[in-house]
C-alpha cells in the first residue's frame, strides 16, 4: 500500500448544510460493529459538559462514591 493511496486528496462534496437530516428510520437496520466498544449517547443537555469519556467516568466515579457515602451513614 502506498501513503498517497490513503490520503483523500478530494475535499469536495456536499456541504454540511445541504446534507438530509438522519432520522432513528435511518437506522433501524443497523448492526452494532462487533470491533467497537460499549458507545453511550449522552442525553443534549448533559453533552456540553463533557468533552472526553474520561470526563464522563470521572463524572460518574465521582456519583458512585457519593451515592456510597450517602448509603452507608
């Protein structure tokens, strides 16, 4: 394999705007990829609160002991 065969030089296409909306239609069909990990999609009002996944364990390590601490008084 050549670099230069990897490399998509064409940057042209249809812009984002220009682009139809995906509806849950769209993937009804879909098959989870066997290679991928456990994905999670947060909820709109949490995403901007989080830019990394280490953020989000951080986040819900944090709940868990919390939640411990509360429990066991």
């Amino acid at each position: 394999m050549n670099k230069d065969n990897m490399v998509n030089k064409d940057i042209s296409g249809t812009p984002d705007e220009e682009m139809p909306e995906l509806r849950k239609e769209d993937f009804d069909k879909a098959k989870q990829n066997r290679f991928a990990k456990r994905i999670f999609q947060l909820d709109e009002d949490l995403s901007p609160y989080f830019k990394t996944a280490e953020q989000i364990n951080e986040a819900l390590r944090l709940a868990i002991r919390l939640n411990n601490v509360i429990l066991h008084k």
